[in-house]
C-alpha cells in the first residue's frame, strides 16, 4: 500500500525513523519500524519511494507475558492506521 507524503513529511519520517533505536534501516529508503510505545504497538516495513512511503508489510504487536517478548500479531491494512500510528508515535504530524 502506498502511504502518499509531501517532501516535508518524507523528510520528517526519515528523521523520526533514522533516530529512533527500535528502527532499522535495511538500505539508504528502506526502514522496519518497530513502534512499542504505542496503544496499539505495531510493526511495518517502510521504503521511501517518489510520492510517499510504500508499506510492503504492516502488523500489530503482540505481548506475551510468559516469554517477556513482543510477536507478530493481525496485518494491518489500511494506510489510515499506518498514518495514524506513525502520527501516535511522532513520525509525522496532523
């Protein structure tokens, strides 16, 4: 899914992604951003492409008590949610 963005945004959210230590930076556009402070946390492969941010994958993260750890929970799917966790967690602004 594509997740349209404006050079100011783009340039933000690779800020956000570049400075956050539960981000990883595969190559020079593309990012896993694992976002635990969220209400709902939430994990997604970005890369930054022409007109915005392509999200080759996105889901929720789950808590398990038992083994200490986060796993992958139900796929996201929407570019709303993605936009509106990234919003949450302070990767792009209203």
């Amino acid at each position: 899914m594509l997740l349209p963005l404006n050079e100011n945004e783009r340039n933000r959210l690779r800020a956000f992604l570049a400075a956050n230590a539960d981000c990883e930076a595969l190559s020079e556009d593309e990012y896993v951003a694992d976002l635990y402070d969220l209400e709902a946390p939430m994990s997604m492969d970005l890369v930054f492409v022409k007109d915005g941010v392509r999200v080759d994958g996105a889901c929720l993260l789950n808590y398990d008590e038992e083994m200490d750890g986060y796993y992958l929970g139900e796929p996201v799917c929407t570019p709303e949610a993605v936009r509106h966790a990234l919003m949450e967690a302070g990767g792009l602004s209203e």
